[in-house]
C-alpha cells in the first residue's frame, strides 16, 4: 500500500521534534563546557564561579530530561535564565574581557523557540538578552576579582566566542530545516491527496496543461486513460471505509508501480483515477492495462484485500493536435462510461470521434 506522502502529524509536532533536535544539540554541548570550567575555575582561585558551574551542569542536565519528557518550552526559559545569570555573574567576577557575555547572544536565537509565550514576550525577551550582552560587553560592569591568570582572559574571550557563534549558527541551520521542512509539508498538502499520496486533481490539471504543451511542440502521441474501481460503494457498505481506504491505497500503488517516470498517476475523484501516457499510444496503454488487470488479480489474494473480487474497469483516449486536452479527457470518461454499462471490467477504447473502437473483456465480469 502507499504509505500516505502526508505524515498525519500536528504541525505544533513538527515543530516540537525540530526544536528538541536543537535542544539535545545544543545541552549536552552546554553542560560539558560547564563541566570542563569547574576544576579549571576551582584551581584558579575563583571558587564562585566553579561552584556556579556545578549549578550549571545541573540545570542543562535538567533541562535535556525536561526536552524528553516534550517540555521543550519549559527547557528554553530555564536554558535562558541560566545563561543570563552566568553571564552576568561571570563577567561581574571577571570583567568583559572574559568573553562570557557572548553566551546570551547566542542564546536569544534560541529564547525565539518558546512557542508557549506570545509574541511580544519572545521578542522582549531575545531583545532583553541582547542588551544585557551590549551593556555587559561595553564595559559598564568592572571586575571585582583580579583574575590571577589575566594574561590568559584574551584566550578565553577566544574561545567563548567562538563556542556560542557556532552554537548559534548551528541552531540557525537546524531552525532553517525546519523552515523547509514546513515549506515541503505545504507544497505537499497543494498538490498530493492525503490518503494515497497521488497528485490531487488541482496539481493533476497543471501537470496535464504542461504535458499537452510539450505534445504540441513535440508532436509526440499522449493518450489518456480514465480508470474506476468497480462497484466500489459495496465494499464501503459491507466492509467499511477503513477497508475501502486500504482498497484505494492497494489500487493506487498498483497503478503507480506500473506506469513510467514520465507518466502522470492523479487521483481524479473518489475511487477514479486519471493515467496520462507521454509519448504512448492508446495500443501500448491498452497492453499495460492488461498487465495491470493480471497483477490485480494477485492482489485480490492479499489478506489486507476484501473477499470480494476487486476489478477495474477502463476508458482509453488518443489525444490528436486539433483537440483540447479537457476534450480528450472527456472521450476518456465516455469509453470508461461504457465500460462499466457494458459489464464493468473491461478496456474500452474511444476513437477520435468519440465512438467506440473496440472493447476488451478482460476478466469475468462481476
């Protein structure tokens, strides 16, 4: 069966799932950082700041069960809180040429991932970081502890910003799949039906426009094909519609599994399909429907397939240059009308004209 192009998934989970990807990223990262500075703080004198990092490791650590356990948003507001009281605590300690300031830059990309708050209470918040980061990094806030190592403190401002630059550019990255990952989920929901995942009937008209152009430059022969599965409503009524979804399903990955790249599969309406052929005439359609109708008999062996016999029935059309494509469509449903009135399963082909050319009994009719 086609597994559905469609994911029946909320959007909010989407989202949840890109997020904790930049979350389980990022923390682990973040607490190891934290983790390496407690003996480097511990035996550099500044016992505050180690004891600070121990807090810190802690808190990341929580904030990445709290991410597993789907409270994301809780996570970010306790990864921005951290951040800003390390900060500041740490640049109050050491002064701005530590570099620790740079952490709540990187940090407002991720504060904009609370999709609990509104709005305007990200946006403060992220503008918040920001200026706590400008005002830190001008130099306001004078170090209170004379740094026994200051000669190092341009190394580590070095490498503080490197760490929280990457951090941001790596949660940049992670937010833009995200933002394209959306972008392909929309593209989908336009132009796929959601339960077979087959072109819809909107996008199958663009498709059958482009390809009637290219027939008209080309002068290459396009044939039509209209196909319905026959008494369709009476496996809905015997055995429901979750077995009537599992039937389209089967039939549709039937057909599309037996036509070419370059051939066009949509799912007309309900229970019928429209095949468009490039460069084929109706005689090759018509040899390809046969093989379609044997290997359905296959499928009606199935255990996911109803008791009952499931057939098909056909109408073929040949497109010719002095003809729309809706009217080679139509001759199309014409032949597929008399299909089904002459016994269903069957092929039917439609002359030019509209008339019949011939009709093809292709199993017992049912």
């Amino acid at each position: 069966m086609i597994k559905p192009l469609l994911q029946k998934q909320e959007s909010s989970a989407q989202s949840d799932y890109h997020r904790l990807q930049v979350i389980l990223f990022i923390a682990p990262m973040a607490a190891l950082l934290h983790f390496l500075l407690i003996p480097f703080f511990y035996f550099t004198g500044v016992e505050i700041l180690a004891w600070l990092n121990v807090i810190s490791v802690l808190i990341w650590a929580y904030g990445i069960r709290l991410s597993n356990r789907n409270r994301i948003n809780l996570a970010i507001q306790l990864f921005c809180c951290e951040v800003l009281i390390h900060s500041v605590v740490a640049t109050y300690y050491l002064g701005a040429d530590s570099g620790f300031q740079y952490y709540l830059w990187s940090m407002s990309a991720l504060a904009v991932m609370d999709t609990s708050s509104s709005r305007w209470r990200v946006f403060i918040t992220a503008i918040m970081l920001v200026l706590v980061f400008a005002l830190l990094n001008v130099g306001l806030v004078r170090p209170v502890l004379a740094f026994p190592f200051s000669e190092y403190l341009l190394y580590m401002k070095l490498i503080n910003m490197l760490v929280s630059g990457i951090l941001s550019i790596l949660a940049v990255m992670i937010m833009r799949g995200l933002h394209l990952s959306q972008q392909a989920e929309l593209k989908m929901l336009a132009d796929r039906d959601s339960l077979t995942g087959l072109f819809n009937r909107r996008q199958g008209g663009v498709l059958l426009e482009q390809a009637y152009a290219h027939a008209l430059r080309t002068k290459q022969p396009l044939t039509v094909v209209m196909a319905d599965i026959d008494r369709f409503k009476q496996i809905n009524d015997s055995y429901g519609h979750a077995v009537g979804d599992v039937v389209l399903c089967q039939i549709a990955d039937l057909l599309h599994s037996s036509i070419r790249k370059s051939d066009v599969l949509i799912r007309w309406g309900g229970e019928e399909f429209l095949l468009l052929f490039q460069d084929a005439s109706a005689k090759a359609a018509e040899n390809l429907l046969d093989n379609v109708n044997h290997r359905l008999e296959l499928l009606c062996s199935e255990d996911s397939m109803p008791e009952t016999v499931v057939t098909l029935s056909f109408g073929i059309a040949q497109w010719h240059s002095d003809e729309s494509m809706d009217q080679t469509i139509m001759r199309a449903d014409n032949a597929l009308y008399l299909s089904k009135q002459r016994g269903r399963n069957r092929i039917t082909l439609a002359d030019e004209s509209g008339t019949v050319n011939n009709a093809v009994h292709v199993n017992n009719p049912v």
